[in-house]
C-alpha cells in the first residue's frame, strides 16, 4: 500500500476587518459552515485567518475579543495585528518619562472612544486585552499565502527581522517605532498603515474624520499609476480634491504577479468586491459603516485570485 505523505494543504477563510462588529462576525462564521463547540467557533477542515483591526467603532468591542481570542488560543484562527490594536497598546503603554507612547489627545481618545468605554469598568481585562493584542504577528508569511494589514514592504519586513529575528511587536520595537527619528518608526506606519506620500507644495485635503492631511495614502501596488490622483487611495469624495501633477520619487513596491497571494485589509473598499491584482485582494469594505460588508475570502491553495470565492455579509 503505498503511503500517501503528500497530505491536503490546509485551506483557510481570510476575514477582514471586524471593528467591533460582532453580530455580522457571527453571521459571517455561520455562513462559512464553522460552528461553536464547547464554545469557540471552529471548523473541521478549515481555519480562519483575521487581517487585524478587531476593535474601535462598533458596539460590540469586548464581544469580538471573546470570539477571535479563544479560536486563536485553540489553534482554530491566526491572526495579525491591525493599525489598531497597535495604536491601543501604543495609547496604554508609557515611554521612561512617562509620557504615553500614543498621546491621550482629543483625537486619539475619540478614535480609540468604543474600545475605552467597553473596557471602562474593568482595568484588569483592559489590561488583559492590550497583553493579547502584543501577541499578534505583524505580518504571517506562511505556506501558500502572505498576510499583512496594509502594505507588504519586502524590505522593511527584511529590516525587522535582522533587527529582532521575529515578526512580533517587541517593547523594543513597539518604543523604537513610536518615535519618528527612528526606521523602526516609518517599518510599522508602512506595514500597518499602508504607504503616504505628502502631496505638492504644501496642498492637503479633508479625510473621512474631517481631519486635514497632507499627506494621502496610496494605491502601492499600482505600477502604472503617475499622478497623485491616480495613485491616491480614499474615499472617491476626497480625489476631486487631490492634485494631477505627476508623482515624484519612488514609492511604489513591486509585489510580483509570481509572489504568493498576498491578502490585506484596511483600506475601507467601497463598490463591488473585486482583487486588487491576481493575486493581491484586500478584505475591508468598510462593515463598521452603514451600508458596508465584512468580507471573507475562501482561500484553498490557489495563486490567482477567483473572484467567485468571496463571501460576505451587510452591515446590521
């Protein structure tokens, strides 16, 4: 008989971000065929992977906690860390004068406002959840698929690895990169929140919060891209306002059609679900906003992207 040791290669759902938003995140598990058993949601065959950003926004910031952690904890789910677990564990934590690493500013406070509220009354699991959210790899590069939240910068993952030999948020890491002088600093703004370039002489425009930028975040995998225009990625509201002169410098990465599939969240999709690439899809489309989805891809092996194997549920 021979000995079958080619074994099936494990098959994953990608989810994107869930912000707090637990019941479409039931939903979404229901209808990917995972079910609870003693508790934690799971499947026979297949495992999740979450693209970060369980938290701000929504209603539901300690119910969503409950149902990632204890399928992760059981090897049901990965995971990475999204721009907002790191801006959570940043506004809890102090540098040696003993100033917060992330500024308790008006600002800050009304973006991190649903996370705070839920955890209010009960200091211990507030610092029980910034503990686990230290837990979660910045990035997975794992057989088959790369995961990352928002930018996938070979060279930077490269530098971290050199510098800390892992993928995970160490204390060194996570004060190095909360000042701006340092690499370490411009390494975690990239990979989790994706690459900026200022715009021209001095122009900005009004982001979703009503906050002005200067700087606007870009399509960075879009190699024919050349105007700022062109290679801006937002809200389509905000391009009228952002300017057609050719871009400048090099700022685009090249994730080649040959690399693994690479999968991300983060950028507030809108409009039909769709690759970025053949084999690049980003899985955010917005859930913690009226009218959005939160979107899974069923992923089994495959290079190319197939656009039949999204699956996603609408906004509560």
């Amino acid at each position: 008989i021979k000995n079958n040791t080619n074994m099936k290669k494990q098959s994953y759902d990608l989810i994107g971000d869930i912000h707090g938003q637990a019941p479409e995140l039931e939903e979404l598990l229901e209808k990917l065929c995972y079910s609870k058993v003693n508790g934690v949601w799971q499947h026979t065959e297949r495992k999740i992977i979450f693209l970060g950003d369980f938290v701000d926004r929504g209603d539901y910031q300690k119910e969503v906690i409950d149902i990632v952690r204890p399928m992760i904890d059981c090897g049901h789910a990965l995971s990475v860390m999204g721009n907002h677990e790191y801006n959570a564990i940043a506004y809890f934590t102090k540098d040696e004068s003993g100033n917060y690493l992330r500024a308790h500013d008006d600002k800050n406070i009304k973006q991190h406002k649903a996370f705070l509220d839920a955890f209010e009354s009960n200091p211990k699991e507030y610092k029980e959840a910034i503990e686990w959210f230290k837990t979660l790899p910045l990035w997975l590069d794992i057989p088959g698929v790369n995961i990352v939240h928002a930018c996938w910068d070979e060279k930077l993952i490269n530098r971290i690895i050199d510098f800390q030999g892992s993928n995970l948020l160490t204390d060194e890491l996570l004060h190095l990169s909360s000042d701006k002088s340092q690499w370490q600093y411009e390494a975690i703004e990239t990979l989790l929140k994706g690459k900026e370039i200022s715009l021209p002489n001095g122009r900005s425009f009004l982001d979703k919060d009503g906050n002005e930028r200067h700087e606007i975040r870009i399509q960075w995998w879009e190699q024919n891209a050349s105007t700022y225009k062109d290679v801006f990625l937002g809200p389509e509201s905000a391009r009228t306002h952002i300017p057609n002169d050719p871009v400048k410098g090099d700022h685009l990465i090249n994730y080649s059609h040959d690399q693994k599939p690479l999968f991300l969240g983060h950028y507030w999709m809108e409009g039909e679900i769709k690759p970025l690439a053949d084999n690049m899809a980003c899985l955010d489309y917005s859930v913690a906003k009226e009218g959005g989805r939160l979107v899974a891809y069923q992923w089994d092996g495959e290079q190319k992207i197939n656009t039949t194997k999204f699956i996603f549920v609408n906004r509560h």
